[in-house]
C-alpha cells in the first residue's frame, strides 16, 4: 500500500487515505499509532486536537475517527496539505481544518488551545521541535497530552510531565502531560 495509510481505529476504521510520494514524508507506523491511542484510551470525544507537522495527516484522521471534535492539521508542504483536504473531502470529514504554515508561524497566529497535540516533525530539521516547545504552552489546555515522535529520546521540558516512553524501530516516541 505504497503512499497510503489505513485508519486503524474508531468510526472511519478501515478507511485507505492516500498522500503525496514525497523525500521524508514518514506516515507514522499502524503499530506506532495503535499504541499511541491505546496511550490516549482510544476515544477522544469531546476533545481538540492539533496536528502539527501533519505530513500524511494520518494522525489527524485517527483523532477525527476517534471523536475529536475539531483536529488541526498544519504543514508546511502544499502537496501534503492539498491530499488532506482531498482526504477530508472524500471521506466526508467538516470538523478538520487543514493549514499550510510553517509550524511556530501557525503557533504564533493561532489562539486556539488545544486538549491533545501531535508532534511529529521531520526528522533531518531537530532544532524545530525545540522551536515549537518555547510556544506550544500557550496553547495547551491544562492536562493536555501530548505525543511526539523523534530521532533520538527528548529531554522533557519544565511544565511538562512524561507518561510513556517507547522506541519502534529507529523512532522514539513519547506521550507527556502539559502541567500549569
């Protein structure tokens, strides 16, 4: 299934959605995310999610599956942003906004806070996680999770709580806790 993803879970369960063949576009792994939303409880009623580094959006999808009621996805490459919107198109999806913008411009202009935060930037680019973290807390609501996925285990920041911790592969992957 070369350049799709499958919704694992929740009422789109099944669903194919399929992005751009782009250098370093990395959809995180069904296994990943599967453990990711066992973290999270599997359901994310009444919560608002943001996507941040949404690439193939596949997290965004998983979270609108799963009862979020409103997801942001935000990425910087047009492509990428045009296949989520066709995405959401296809499969019926209004409650998911889709943004092309570097992700702290977003941060900076958004004043929307948010219940869950995916993170998930490229790879070969590690100085913007750091970036994203100076202003992320302005946006989180008190006891916000938040999962990001690295190269390389991060160190958790002031105000920020670890919950779990795992390693796929070459991909390490946390769920922290935002703590006003």
């Amino acid at each position: 299934m070369a350049n799709a993803v499958r919704i694992i879970g929740g009422d789109l369960r099944g669903r194919i959605l399929h992005f751009p063949d782009l250098k370093g576009l990395r959809p995180t792994p069904d296994r990943v995310r599967e453990t990711l939303f066992n973290w999270l409880g599997q359901r994310l009623d009444d919560l608002v999610c943001l996507d941040l580094f949404a690439g193939s959006a596949a997290l965004a999808f998983e979270a609108v599956s799963r009862g979020a009621t409103r997801v942001d996805a935000v990425d910087l490459n047009t492509k990428v942003c045009a296949s989520a919107e066709e995405n959401c198109r296809k499969t019926g999806i209004e409650n998911m906004t889709v943004t092309c913008s570097e992700a702290t411009h977003f941060l900076r202009q958004n004043k929307q806070s948010y219940d869950v935060v995916f993170l998930d930037p490229p790879f070969a680019e590690n100085s913007l996680m750091e970036d994203v973290l100076e202003i992320l807390p302005r946006h989180l609501s008190n006891g916000c999770r938040i999962y990001l996925e690295s190269a390389q285990s991060l160190e958790v920041p002031k105000d920020f709580k670890s919950l779990r911790i795992a390693k796929a592969g070459r991909v390490h992957f946390a769920l922290w806790e935002f703590q006003r």
